[in-house]
C-alpha cells in the first residue's frame, strides 16, 4: 500500500478540522484501503490539553505547533521515510499561527508532494498573510478548496495557477432516512416545529439573531422549539468559560423562551446528529462572520433533507444560489423571522427545497470525497498503479425494505419506498434470482419469507395459458398497463427467474420446488410464439437451469428451439464491424451473448459457443473505454453504425455486463475477463464519468441512474437488486464457490 500523511488536528481533540478529517480518512480507507494507507500527523499546541491516540487511530507522529524546531523535525522525518508518498496538509490560519515562520519552512523543506487543503481563504489579506500564502502556493504540488468562490479568490487576489488547484467539497454523511414524526417520538419532540442549529459553542455563531427572531416566529407557529445543539467550543471554553452560554440563557428568560428553546449541551455521535438532523424542520445557520469560507455544519443539515437559512457566507451564496434555501442578513432577527415563517407555513416550498438540496449535496457525500482526493493522489504520487477499489459488504436491507405482501415494491422516493407504485413481474423476478442467491452462497441476510413472497407473486402473474402479466397496483390488482406494454420480456425474466430457483432448490422446502416446477411447465406453450431477442434470451437461461436439476429431452429441445431462433436473429444482422443480433444495442445487452453461451454447455452446439464469443467481443469494444465502462445510453440507444455512447446509464446494464463477464471468464479462463469484470462493477463504486458512487452503503440500495451532470437518487427495485446481482456475482468467482453459473 502508498503511505499518505495527513497533517491536521484529529480526534479526540474536538474541532471542527479534526473532524473533517477523520471524516476524510475513514471515506478513503474505506473505499481505497488496499490502495492508500493514511497515516496521521496530529496538531497540537502547548496551551491546548494534550491528547491521546489510539493505535486504531493511526496516528503515527504528533507536531506541536508552539516548539519552532518540530516542524523541521518533522520534515526530516518524512523525507527520510521511503514509503511516504504524500503529504497531505488541512490548513488553518490558527492552527500554525504560533509558529508560522516554522510551519513554511517546513513545507519549503519538504522533498515530498505537498497538497495542502485551505478551509479559510481570505479575500482582503493583510500584506503579511498575503506573502504566507504565495509562499504556501509557490511549494505546494496541488492546493484544495472547497468552493468556487474560494478558487477565485486564489487566482485573483494570490494569482494561484488555475492548474494548481482543485475544488473538492466538504464531505456530507450518506443518510438511509427515517419517518420524521417517529424520530420526534423518541427524541420526545412530537408535536413540535423544530427549528436547530449544531456545532461548538462561540459567539461566532451568533445564536442571539435566532433569540431576538423567536418572538415573532412563535406568535405565528406556538409550538416551535429550537435545539441548540452542540458543547461550548474547548477554546472558548479554555479562554472565557460558558460566558456566552450564560449571555444565551440570560436572554432566553429574558424572552420568556423557556419552552421554545431547548439546549443540547454534548457533543453528539454522529448516528445521533444524524437523526437530530433529519427530525428537524428548518435549519438555522448564523454565522457572523463574513469571510467564513465554508460550513462542515451547514452542508450536513443539508445532506439530511433539511430546508436551511442562511446568513450569506461564501458558501451558502453558493449552494443555495437558485432559491434551494433562503438568504438573510448577518444579525438581522427581522429577516430571519420572516423566513423562518414563511418556510414553516409552506410544506410544499419545505420539500422542494429538500429534495434540491439532496441532489446538490449528492455528489458531496465523504464516498465521493475520497473519490476526488484519491484521484488526486494518483496525479500527484504514482498515477501508473491503479486504484483498488474496496468492495462493499453484501447487504439485503433495502431490498427487505421494500419487499412487502405482495412482492417488491416498483419505486422510491430517495431509499423511502413509494407503495403507490405498485409491483411488477419484472421487480419480483429479478429479486427472486438475487436472493436464492444469497441463500446459495451464505452471504448477507435473507428470510425465507422473501423468497416465499416472490415464487407467490410469479405463481399469482401467471394466466391460464401459461403467459404472465407483468403489473399490479399497491393492493395486488392488474392494472391497464398490462394491455399497454409489451410484456414479452417480463414474461422472460419470470421464467429465467422461475429456473433459477429450481437449480438451487435444494436450499428450501421441497413442496416449493414441486409448485415452482408446476408454473415453469405451463410456460413451455409460449416458447414458440417468443421472437423477442431479450425475451429468447431470458427464457434461454431460464431453461438452462432449469436442466441442471431437471433432465429432460423435451427442455433440451426448448433450448435448441429458442438458441436457433438468436442464430437466426444473428445471421440477418451481423456483418463487416456489426456482429450483434439486432441492428441496434438497447439495454441489458449482455444478457443474449451470455444466454447463447448457456445454450451451448446445456446441448453442446459449438455455433453457440461461436457467436457468443463473437458478439460478447463485439459488446465489450462498445461498452469500455479504457478500464472504465460506459454502458449504452437509454436516451436513443446505440445504432448500426454510430459509436456515440450519450448519456443515461443504468445499473440494469452494468450488473448484466458483471454478470455476463463472470460467464465467460467460468467458460474460456481468459484473465481478461476477470479484470474486466471488476473494472465493470467498480461502475456502482465510482469509476464512472462523474467519479460518483451509485451504491449506497448507507442504505443497502441503488441510484437509479448516471445522467451527464448528475446521479438519479431513487433507490427504486430494479437499480437495487440488479446491483445486488453484480455484487453476488463476484462474490462466486472470488471465493471459487462454483455452485452455479450466475
């Protein structure tokens, strides 16, 4: 693993620094771990109370920031160590104030890279700030900010090169949000608009404006309560005691406010903040202080759904600069009442505001920091090794989350499940294959319930003459879309999921494999109707495993009647660079050369094995630029003859190419494939065009979509479980548990 040292203060210190990066260490370990070892140099000064680390911690070095001679002892230190390939340096104008002259000279001295995060860039420096940082810019190899504005500021007032810089946000915690009303329940706040603020204690914070603006706010809405959350900043607290804490009570009873405010003097667990947060109504931020670059503060409530107002820091002019929030004047209660009325009165303006703010802040989550400050190491170390990304644990909560009577609910809103959406056969299938899946490797959590669940529902779509409808609405009633849709591929996914569960029937009670059975020969009437390539395809795979348990002539001939008519499809269409089975690429693309290659191991035609070796070739020069895969856009799809991918991906398409690849690489050993698989799913963890994540681990489920500028944040049925089943799958080739084929 390449060592990064990370200068900053960290934990147990509390600060607000110290808090972003072990933030930022956590994110990156987590998602880099066997790439990147970060190891911390931690901040402290003489006056402060001294801390102690853990080894857990990996705090490898301490620099006291009030003895000049450690910072060029420090230097030496990391000069000297041949595994140290970074120096990554969180800068405050405060932490290295004492010491200032030391703390350049040591970056001056440094042989290694430097990248050097600002969290305050001043816009009117004095000329003896202005001469440190230009000295700060001169030796460093890359400088990060965290706002547009804070880039503009270093080119146009220190005349920073556009090249040495990089914007990378202040992280944001994934949240898998909870019903608001019951965390007001627990926290015993029901009934309550609650209005909050967070962070350590000082008069910067300037939570008086909200004090002066409550009388008004209540007058119109009595049952508001405001949390000031947070203990009284240790240097504050070391200097002037709970002076200011005192000044707030003082005018609380002053204000008559004793049951409209409520203090939270602790400094909370994160999952606590967390739910603080998400139970909160509007956010308060009121700093005082102009030149505040950013808020760690302001973005998490953000991150958690809350509608915010504003003072107008940079940051906050910049995030909410469409309306997403409101502005209001430094220290002006008039203003603040105002708004803080209008928002209470409005539900509608509260959660387009939330869900604004969400997808701002998606792409801010710590997962995607680490992302940006990873590929940042990559330039700035040794960008020839590639990245390892980590894989996430194998976790079905947010498939049982929104797995219900009558099989899994169709959509979402956020990771919240939208029961009106009804159910589909499609959903339900897929969900089926993932979590006999699950059973059949020992990995993550399933309840036979579920899978009782799904084989009922299949049993429930299927007609008397073997076909299946595809649609219900919430209370299990077929709704008209099942006249509207084509529902051939539907039909498919059911039988290929139907064969599935009777390859690894073994796993459950035997009358389940007798009634699945049952409903799978009753669909044998429809394979001859079938010309749908994807449908072919589907019942292809379906028969294949079916045959694994089930040994017969009569399905062998199936598979020869459905594999000829793919060959069919192939001999019109493919030609010259073309050799695909239609004369465009569509969505889910792998799931027909893969099915041509089953045909092949069940009945043995070596032209099967011959035009899924061509056309998976074929798909995979489309679908890979470089080690990164870029799956066919489902806005226009792909045409003979055209090579513009556009944009629009969606999981659906990645797990078939995982999928797909996993196949191949069991059938002809070629590493290729393997490598090509784990690039392929590292997709979900980020090695798409927008360095994004798709998974979340927060809530077990899967955006729905990659745009051009953006992520599409439902976390719905098919995004989730598809990538469950690309995960699955490299847990079988991994672990060399050869059960099945996936």
């Amino acid at each position: 693993m390449r060592k990064i040292v990370c200068i900053t203060t960290y934990p147990p210190r509390e600060c607000g620094i110290a808090t972003f990066a072990q933030d930022l260490v956590r994110a990156i370990q987590s998602k880099f771990g066997d790439s990147y070892s970060i190891r911390i140099c931690a901040v402290e000064a003489s006056d402060m109370e001294k801390h102690a680390y853990t080894r857990k911690q990996a705090v490898e070095y301490v620099l006291n920031t009030s003895d000049a001679s450690a910072f060029g002892t420090l230097a030496r230190q990391l000069n000297e160590d041949p595994e140290v390939e970074v120096v990554l340096v969180q800068h405050e104008f405060g932490l290295y104030a004492e010491q200032e002259e030391a703390f350049l000279e040591m970056l001056e001295q440094l042989s290694k890279p430097v990248i050097l995060t600002f969290h305050t860039v001043l816009s009117q420096p004095s000329l003896a700030m202005y001469g440190s940082v230009r000295r700060m810019i001169a030796v460093c190899k890359y400088l990060v900010v965290m706002t547009q504005n804070s880039r503009r500021i270093l080119q146009r007032v220190y005349h920073a090169d556009d090249d040495k810089i990089r914007v990378i946000p202040h992280g944001t915690h994934l949240v898998s949000f909870k019903d608001k009303n019951l965390l007001k329940s627990f926290y015993k706040l029901s009934g309550r608009r609650v209005l909050s603020t967070f962070g350590l204690l000082s008069p910067g914070k300037s939570i008086e404006t909200t004090l002066d603006a409550l009388p008004d706010i209540v007058k119109e809405n009595p049952a508001v309560i405001f949390l000031i959350i947070g203990k009284t900043h240790p240097g504050v607290l070391k200097v002037e005691g709970e002076s200011y804490r005192n000044l707030l009570k003082a005018k609380i009873k002053e204000l008559h406010l004793e049951e409209h405010v409520l203090f939270i003097n602790q400094y909370l667990e994160l999952p606590v903040l967390l739910e603080y947060l998400q139970l909160t109504d509007v956010y308060l931020f009121t700093s005082s202080d102009p030149n505040q670059a950013v808020s760690g503060t302001f973005v998490y409530a953000i991150s958690c759904g809350c509608p915010i107002i504003a003072t107008p820091i940079p940051h906050a002019l910049e995030l909410l600069n469409d309306d997403s929030g409101i502005i209001f004047n430094f220290k002006d209660s008039v203003q603040l009442a105002i708004a803080a009325n209008r928002l209470l009165a409005d539900e509608s303006l509260r959660t387009e505001m939330k869900l604004v703010g969400l997808q701002k802040t998606a792409a801010t989550a710590w997962e995607n920091v680490a992302i940006a400050y990873t590929l940042l190491f990559q330039e700035t170390g040794k960008p020839e090794e590639e990245l390892i990304y980590s894989l996430p644990p194998v976790n079905t909560s947010h498939i049982r989350r929104m797995s219900r009577q009558w099989g899994i609910i169709q959509f979402a809103k956020g990771n919240r499940p939208d029961s009106s959406t009804g159910y589909t056969l499609d959903d339900t299938a897929r969900a089926l294959i993932a979590m006999c899946q699950v059973v059949a490797i020992g990995e993550g959590k399933v309840k036979e319930r579920y899978i009782r669940t799904y084989l009922n529902f299949i049993r429930y779509c299927q007609q008397p003459d073997g076909s299946f409808l595809n649609y219900t609405d919430r209370d299990g009633l077929f709704t008209p879309q099942n006249q509207e849709v084509g529902l051939d591929d539907s039909n498919g996914r059911a039988i290929c999921a139907l064969g599935y569960f009777i390859s690894c029937s073994a796993h459950f009670p035997a009358l389940w494999k007798e009634e699945a059975v049952a409903v799978f020969k009753r669909t044998f009437q429809q394979f001859s109707r079938i010309e749908s390539p994807r449908s072919i395809a589907f019942m292809l795979e379906g028969l294949y495993y079916y045959t694994r348990v089930c040994t017969s002539a009569q399905a062998d001939a199936y598979i020869g009647l459905l594999a000829n008519k793919l060959v069919q499809c192939y001999r019109r269409t493919a030609g010259g660079e073309w050799l695909w089975f239609e004369t465009y690429l569509t969505y889910d693309n792998g799931i027909l050369p893969e099915s041509m290659l089953l045909a092949y191991l069940a009945i043995g035609r070596e032209e099967y094995k011959q035009i899924a070796l061509e056309a998976f070739e074929f798909l995979l020069k489309k679908l890979f630029v470089g080690n990164r895969l870029q799956v066919v856009s489902n806005q226009g799809w792909m045409h003979k003859g055209n090579t513009h991918h556009g944009f629009g991906e969606q999981p659906v398409d990645v797990a078939g190419t995982v999928i797909a690849l996993g196949t191949f690489y069991q059938v002809f050993k070629e590493e290729k494939y393997l490598r090509m698989q784990t690039d392929a799913f590292n997709w979900f963890l980020g090695n798409n065009h927008l360095h994004q994540i798709i998974y979340n681990p927060a809530t077990g489920g899967c955006y729905d979509g990659l745009e051009e500028n953006n992520i599409n944040l439902n976390q719905g049925a098919e995004s989730t479980v598809c990538y469950l089943m690309a995960r699955l799958a490299l847990v079988v080739l991994r672990q060399e548990k050869q059960l099945f084929i996936l």
